[in-house]
C-alpha cells in the first residue's frame, strides 16, 4: 500500500452558533483564522507583508498569505457548520496546531474545543501527531459502503464534471490526486501514491447541483460557485480502498478542497 508520508493534526470546536446565515461557512471560518494571526505574529505592522524582512519567519505569512492563491495551504477546512468547525493541518504546520486552536478559542464562544485522534473517539486536550501511513491500519469489517462528498469540484479539462458524466472512477482519481498532491507538497516526496486494484461495483444513488454564495473580503464582492453533491453506493473488495477513502475524509477532494469544499463523508454497514 502507498498512502504517503505526511503528517497532520486535527483540530474540533464546538461552539454556541454564530450569527450568520450561510450556505457554505468554509471561507467564514478562513478568513477568521487569517485576521487572528496577522494580528498576533505582526512585529511590523507599518509594513505591507510583501516587504516586510520577517516574512519568511511570520506564521501567518507562511500558513496563510502564501497559500491563499493556491491550492495547497497547509489546511483544510474538513468541516465547517454554524456551531461546529475541524480543521485539518499538514506537514510540518501540524507542529502549531495549539496555536492555530488558540486562534478561534479567542474568537468563538466555545463549548468544547481539542484534538480529534484518527483511531479513537473523542476530542483531547493533548495535541495529537498522526501520519498519513498509520491510516493503513484502519480496517473496514464490511462489504458495502456509501460514500457522500458534498460541495465537490472536480474538473476534466478545466471544466467541472457535471452530474450526467460523474462516475465514481472520477471519485477515485479526485481522492488519489488529493493524497499524492498532500504528500508532494508537505510529506516525503519518496513516497509514492496510487490506490490498489480492486473488485468493486458501485451504483450512483444521488448527484445535485449545489450553488453557493460566498463573500470574499480580500476581493470585497459576492461570488458564486457551482458545485455537485452525490452519493454513490459501493460494494465488493473494498477494504484495500477503504484507508485511502478514509484519509480523504480528512483532506477532501477536488478544486477549493482547502477551503472546505469536497466533504467525504462514509457511511457502511456491517456484513
């Protein structure tokens, strides 16, 4: 099995709901973060950051103002809800998971705030260090398995597959791409990635449209982003697939994943 080579951290919050009326909170909670850390790492602040001589050492250059026009920030915004957010850091930005927790603990009118462990239940006060290849021993003890991605992008020649065309090899590609771009960026570049060869039928159980509304500050307008939301129904040799389909509910796939778009969810019945 090759699943990479990268680590991250995890962290939850709970929270009373904010006051706000989204569709989609990913780049609520984004720009929460940015704003925080500018203001706690700023030594300069007469300086625009571009110039500044402490970019290269300032975490919120390096975790946020460098990334935000790319695709690979070293987090993603695994879920994002009113009163709920988990956020996923990789490769060495794992290492300042308790600041980056701190940062909405500030904000945020918490109810329970920690650190998710992969292999267990529950959220801990200690931060918690995984690597991507642990996740090969997660075992699934079934034959049948739904999975559900709300909000993904997936684009063919730069345009986004439509419901008509959607396969779940294109799942597949999106969850191999997302891993192998993960670990090239933030992992060990040696370790290859590529799902195993596996008998699987699957059947498509839903695909709609969703279209979302957001506002981005940095570009002080409202924007619209299409997307689709599908489930699909799996069975057959799906535990060599299984550890690949479960790190990518952690990541997210397809275009925007980093911001929250492309939620893996899995849902599985017991044989």
């Amino acid at each position: 099995m090759q699943i990479g080579n990268f680590n991250f951290s995890i962290i939850s919050l709970k929270f009373k709901p904010v006051e706000k009326n989204y569709r989609f909170y990913g780049s609520y909670y984004r720009g929460m973060l940015g704003r925080y850390l500018k203001r706690r790492f700023c030594v300069l602040k007469n300086m625009q950051c571009d110039s500044c001589p402490l970019n290269d050492k300032c975490l919120y250059m390096l975790s946020f103002e460098r990334y935000k026009d790319v695709l690979f920030p070293p987090y993603v915004i695994n879920r994002a809800e009113r009163d709920y957010l988990r956020i996923v850091f990789v490769g060495s930005f794992a290492e300042f998971a308790e600041v980056y927790l701190d940062a909405f603990k500030r904000q945020l009118d918490i109810e329970k705030a920690g650190f998710v462990n992969p292999f267990s239940k529950g959220v801990f006060n200690k931060k918690v260090l995984t690597n991507s290849n642990d996740i090969e021993e997660k075992n699934l003890e079934a034959d049948k398995l739904n999975i559900e991605v709300r909000f993904v992008r997936i684009k063919q020649n730069s345009k986004m597959i439509s419901c008509d065309n959607l396969t779940f090899y294109d799942i597949l590609k999106a969850v191999e791409k997302r891993i192998y771009l993960v670990n090239k960026f933030y992992g060990n570049k040696n370790y290859k990635v590529f799902l195993p060869d596996a008998a699987i039928k699957t059947s498509i159980i839903e695909c709609r449209y969703e279209n979302i509304k957001r506002y981005s500050n940095r570009k002080k307008r409202t924007m619209n982003i299409p997307s689709i939301t599908c489930r699909f129904s799996v069975e057959g040799e799906i535990q060599a697939l299984y550890p690949y389909l479960y790190l990518s509910s952690l990541l997210n796939i397809g275009t925007n994943a980093s911001m929250g778009f492309g939620e893996v969810f899995l849902d599985f019945k017991l044989s």
